[in-house]
C-alpha cells in the first residue's frame, strides 16, 4: 500500500524499463481445466478508490457467491485482482498483463471513461473483452467491451421532461466537471431541453477536484434560473452543495437535479445538504424490493462494513458478472472472448434494479430509468420510474433513436456522425 | 459589487488562514515544509473524531485540532527537521517523505486495516463534519446576503493574524524568534535557546495548519490527500508575500485572493486560476525576494 512511493520510484526510468520487461518472462502459465480465470481491475490506491474498491468488491462478492452455487458450467472462477492505481497508464499496464500473460478471456473493470479509453486498444488489438459497469457518455461502439452501466438516454430521457412537467422548471442552468462525460451529457440535456419548450441559460464547467465553488454558485444565484442540472463529479460534487445551500439557495425554490451524485456522495457531503435534490439513475439502493434489500444485506456482510451503501456503478459491477456467467453457459461452457460476445448478446438477467437485456446490436444493457429525491437520512425516495426497461442509444446526442441505430452488431455506421 | 468583494475576501481569508503557518515555518525558519498540508489534514481529521467519538461541536474542535497539530509539528521538529537545518532542500524532501507517512498512517488506520478492523471516520473514504445550523442560514443585511460561515472564517482568520502578529513583534519570545530569523548563531551567542524556540515556533505554525483544517471541512470534504493541494497555494502566498514578513503574506493573500474572485465572477475559475499564476509570475520576476521583505546587512 505504498502507493504514492510506488508511483514516484515508476517515474524513474529505471524501474519502467524493468516494469515493461516483465510480462514478457513470465508469458505462458499452464491453467488447471476445471477453472476459468478472469481479470478484476479497479483502482485499489490513489484518489478514485473510494469509489472503484467497492466496485472491486462487489465484483469479487458476484464471483464468491457463483462460486459457492457450483461455478460457471462447473468451473471455479478465479479472480486475478489489479489495481488501476487511480491512473490510465497503469491500467494500460495492467491490462496488458491481464490480457497477455494471464490470458484471462474476460476483465471485469475500469470506472472513468479515462481509464476504459486507456484500456481499450488493449482489448480490441487482442481481441479480448472487457465488463465495463460505470454509466458513460455513449459515443462508443466497441465490439471488445461489454457496456452495463447507464448511458445518457437512460439518465435523461426521463429526467428533463419529467423535470420540466412535474417541477414545472423551465429555465435551466447546467453545470459540470470539465470533461468528456459532463460535456456530453449537458449535449444531450440541451437536444431533451429545447423539444420540451424550455431554455437553458448557462453551460459551465469546473475544473475535475475544484472545491471552491463560491463564485460559480453566485452565479447560478444571479442567473434568474430556476433549476440546477449538475454533471459535477467526484468530491467537487460535495463542495458544491455545501456551498450551495451556505448560499442560502434552496432545493425547494432552486433544486439541483444530478446525473453523478449518488448515495456515496450524499454519505460524505452530510445528508442535510442533499435534501430535497433529485438524481437520476437506473439503481438506487432504496429500491424497495425484496432482491434488492437481500443484496444490500448480502454486500453488507461481505464488506464487513454494517453502514455501507450500495449505489449505481456497484450493482453494475455485481450483476454484469452473473450476465457473463450466462454467456459463457449459452457458449458451452467454453470461455473465450468469441463465445462470450456471442453468447451475451439478448441474455437477461433479474437483477437488484430489475431485469437487464444486453443489446444484441451495441452491446449495451437495457436499464430502468429511476428518480429520486433525497431525504435527510441520505437515502433517497424513488419518486418516479419507468415500467419496463428501455432501450440503450449510445449515440442518442447525434441523433440515434431505436428504429435508427448507429451502432450495430456490423459495428458503427461512421456516415452517420 | 460587494458580493464580488465578498467572494474575493472570502477567497483570500482561505488562503491567509493556510498560508499563516507557512510563512512561520517556511518565512521564518527556512524550512520548506511540504507536509504543511498534511498537518491541515490532521486538524480536519481532529475535528472529526473529535465530532464522532466525543460529540464535540467545530469550536471545541478548533482549539484540540490546534493542539493536536501542533503536537505533531514538534514531534516532526524534534525527530526530522531538527537535524536539517540550514539545508533548505533537504527539508524539502524530508518532509515530503513525513506528508507521504501520515497520509498513508491515516489511510490505514494507522495499521487497523491490515487486521480487517473498521475504525468509523478513518480510512480512504470520505468524511465531513458537522457545521452548527446558524452557520449555515444566511441573512440578508441591507441588501447584502451574510454568509455566516464565510464570515466566521474571516472573523477567525483576522484574530489568528492579529493574535500571530502580536506575539511576534509584542512578545519576548516572538523577539527572540525574529532574533533567529535573522542570524542563528548570533542569536545563540546571545543566549537565546535556539532549539528551543525553533521547536516552539515550528509547533505553533504547525498548530495554525491545524486550525485551517477544521475550518476547511466546513465546506470540503475531509480525506487523507486533501492536504497537498493547499500546500501549493500557499507556498504562492508566502513567496509572493517576501520570505519572512507576516505582513506580506497578509498582503499577497488579500491580492490573490481578490483577483481570484474578480475573475472568477467575470469570467470563470478555470480563467481566473490561470490569471493568479500569471500575476504571481509577473510579480516574482518583478521582486524576486517578493513584495515585502526585510534588508539583509
């Protein structure tokens, strides 16, 4: 756990040359046939693993309790575990090794765009898979990843025009982290804004990690909006409601409806700052179904940790590896990348947040949008949420709908865009 | 208008606040003290325990995370820093190890992690305090909306500069600290204990990072690397300031802080960021030894 000692002694050249030699002396590791192997890579040091170990944990949570009801096809998984460190070049790194040396046919991980960015020519040289379970901007199309988080449709599709007709909020300010994934989504809030007859009257960013908010929440306080559409991420997520509500704003009059804050973020802010904002995500951990409690419970005793919560992206983590258990059973038992992808593509999954479709065509899951509203206790109250789950269109901002698709199963229409 | 200048005052009683101990163990006894930030994180981290584990509210908290800080800072003194005097870059990478210690120390729990043990408010994850209710409802005084936790930082703030100014040029031991600043072995040939007072001096500006900390979680989160980002505004601070002079460091905060907000009300905070670095550029080509600094005979 020395990581940032590790990270310094990286920079000399020294140590990378030997790092890069590595993989290469050890290539070739016999496996026993009653296991399949697979990698597991999150960030497990560094700034993003408040976030990403317990996506690790829930991964490893999904493969104990297969394990422990007779394993894929009667093969035991067997995790290799990676740590990301919070940086893409080391992912890059590691999953070269996961790929290379290892020959896992499937790694579970990665959960900022920037890291699945770094990883992907990795899978698609290698023609290996990757399980990625963060929500994501869209405008990817890659046949080596397995996409199971939300994409903006599933988060805004119901959001905006619920806002603009149950709120009765009309003029809006959008704010986010500068980055590809707010940029995006404030792109496709804008398309869902206009059809709907409303405005938006400012478009900002923030540095990713900025934490002083105070001129910016003067200006959403001078604008004459009259509601907040954030994109923030990470900890700038708690400064800013905590200097929105020291403002004297309120989410009464003004509320803050989020794409990114989730129970996490809410835990550490205080929950008083949140109450009363809304976010919109296809898994909330107060879910009041009976699969979903038991889950709760159940990640509760895994991480030995009575007052952990459960959000988005982690029950992602956990139920993309019950849909790959799936896939490799529909391919015979028989674990490659090929008959994985093949094998995924239409399987169906009942999982904490409901039931979840891989798209045959994009490789993306069929989510159930959801919004809620937070209380003072940090958990939220899912006030609205769609019947059935709905169809994911990762070019949804350039014009995809689901009768016109850009990404298929041939791969991208680049005409298109 | 005045918003504007609140938001720049607020900005600069935020860098004051960080850069106050700073300009005491960096400005006046040369030691570049990259775990600063670290000892900010202490205070942040004392006010939660201390909020956790004995229910106390923020402003009990101030003066124990003043006292805990400041304890750390002599213990830092006494077993590092001690024996690097007069060797400015190597109290650069001394401490930058020590930040890297008590980082870790307060990510693992100080080892409890390795035995599988969950200490709550401790760890990598994120933590807050609780600000008292009456901090956070502001009010509107002739037309002009009161942040009263912004304000209780100035307010705060104002008295440690006050109080740090009054000790220095008002008091015994701040003279003989000034003694030191000056010329060491003079001082010592005169009778002034000056390991002592070092050690004294260090835990003191060690002790005003702790405050900083507290006063920080009332709007950031509190997590074991929330430290090295301060760090480097407030070696801003002090460089521009002059190396040793209190009241330029109080000055060079005021005016970064100030042109901070400005441009961060006209235009953005990524612009008004980069304006501050310009300024700070210009400034230090402009007076290399910074704007406020004492003549060496």
């Amino acid at each position: 756990m020395t990581i940032n000692r590790r990270k310094f002694l990286k920079k000399s050249s020294a140590f990378g040359a030997t790092a890069a030699l590595a993989p290469g002396l050890y290539a070739g590791v016999a496996k026993a046939s009653s296991e399949i192997e697979v990698g597991v890579m999150f960030s497990l040091t560094g700034g993003l693993s408040i976030v990403e170990k317990t996506l690790a944990d829930a991964t490893l949570m999904a493969i104990e309790e297969i394990n422990a009801s007779g394993g894929v096809a009667g093969k035991e998984i067997v995790p290799i575990v990676e740590d990301g460190a919070s940086d893409p070049k080391t992912y890059n790194e590691k999953a070269s090794k996961l790929v290379l040396r290892d020959r896992v046919p499937t790694v579970f991980g990665c959960y900022t765009s920037a890291s699945r960015k770094a990883v992907l020519p990795v899978f698609e040289r290698r023609q290996n898979l990757l399980f990625y379970p963060t929500y994501y901007e869209g405008f990817e199309c890659s046949k080596n990843v397995v996409y199971t988080g939300a994409v903006p449709n599933q988060q805004l599709s119901n959001f905006i025009p619920w806002i603009m007709e149950n709120l009765g909020k009309k003029k809006f300010f959008i704010v986010g982290s500068n980055y590809i994934y707010p940029r995006e989504m404030a792109k496709v809030s804008k398309i869902l804004i206009e059809q709907g007859g409303g405005e938006w009257v400012a478009d900002e960013y923030l540095e990713l990690g900025h934490s002083e908010w105070g001129a910016m929440v003067n200006r959403i306080r001078e604008s004459g909006c009259d509601v907040v559409l954030s994109n923030v991420v990470g900890d700038s997520v708690i400064a800013f409601y905590r200097e929105f509500i020291n403002q004297g704003l309120s989410h009464d009059t003004l509320p803050i409806c989020a794409t990114v804050t989730s129970e996490i973020e809410i835990g550490a802010m205080g929950a008083e700052f949140a109450a009363g904002s809304f976010t919109s995500f296809p898994y909330f951990q107060a879910i009041p179904t009976e699969a979903n409690l038991a889950f709760v419970d159940r990640y509760r005793s895994f991480v030995k940790d009575p007052n952990a919560v459960t959000q988005h992206a982690l029950e992602c983590s956990y139920f993309q590896v019950y849909l790959w258990k799936q896939a490799v059973e529909a391919a015979g038992g028989e674990a490659t990348p090929d008959t994985i992808r093949e094998g995924i593509k239409g399987q169906v999954f009942d999982a904490p947040n409901g039931r979840v479709t891989i798209d045959p065509d994009n490789l993306h899951a069929y989510l159930t949008p959801r919004i809620a509203q937070w209380g003072a206790d940090g958990q939220g109250t899912i006030i609205d949420e769609y019947a059935d789950p709905i169809q994911p269109l990762p070019y949804v901002a350039y014009g995809e709908a689901g009768d016109d698709l850009f990404c298929t199963a041939e791969g991208l229409d680049t005409a298109r865009l | 208008m005045t918003d504007i200048l609140f938001i720049g005052l607020s900005l600069s009683s935020i860098l004051l606040l960080i850069a106050l101990g700073l300009a005491i163990t960096y400005g006046a006894m040369g030691v570049i003290n990259m775990a600063h930030g670290e000892l900010v994180m202490i205070g942040a981290y004392t006010a939660v325990l201390s909020g956790i584990y004995l229910n106390f509210n923020m402003f009990v908290a101030l003066p124990l995370a003043f006292a805990t800080a400041a304890a750390v800072g002599l213990l830092i003194e006494r077993l590092v820093i001690r024996r690097l005097y007069g060797r400015i870059i190597d109290t650069l990478l001394a401490t930058w190890g020590v930040a890297i210690l008590l980082q870790q120390m307060i990510r693992l729990q100080f080892g409890a992690t390795f035995f599988d043990v969950t200490i709550p408010g401790l760890g990598p994850g994120l933590q807050n305090i609780d600000v008292p209710s009456f901090l956070n409802q502001p009010f509107d005084l002739a037309g002009f909306t009161v942040q009263p936790y912004r304000s209780f930082i100035i307010v705060v703030t104002l008295t440690l500069a006050v109080l740090t100014w009054y000790l220095f040029y008002r008091t015994r031991i701040g003279m003989q600290v000034r003694a030191i600043m000056r010329n060491p072995d003079m001082a010592a040939s005169c009778g002034i204990d000056v390991r002592r007072v070092s050690a004294l001096t260090f835990a003191y500006g060690s002790g005003l990072a702790g405050v900083a900390g507290v006063l920080l979680a009332g709007f950031k989160t509190v997590q074991p690397d929330m430290g090295s980002s301060v760090v480097v505004d407030g070696f801003l601070v002090v460089v521009v300031g002059g190396v040793g002079s209190l009241m330029g460091t109080a000055f060079a905060a005021l005016l970064l802080g100030q042109i901070n907000g400005l441009v961060a009300v006209l235009s953005n905070d990524i612009v008004a960021r980069a304006v501050v670095f310009g300024v700070v550029i210009v400034l230090i080509m402009w007076r290399p030894q910074g704007l406020f600094s004492f003549k060496n005979r």
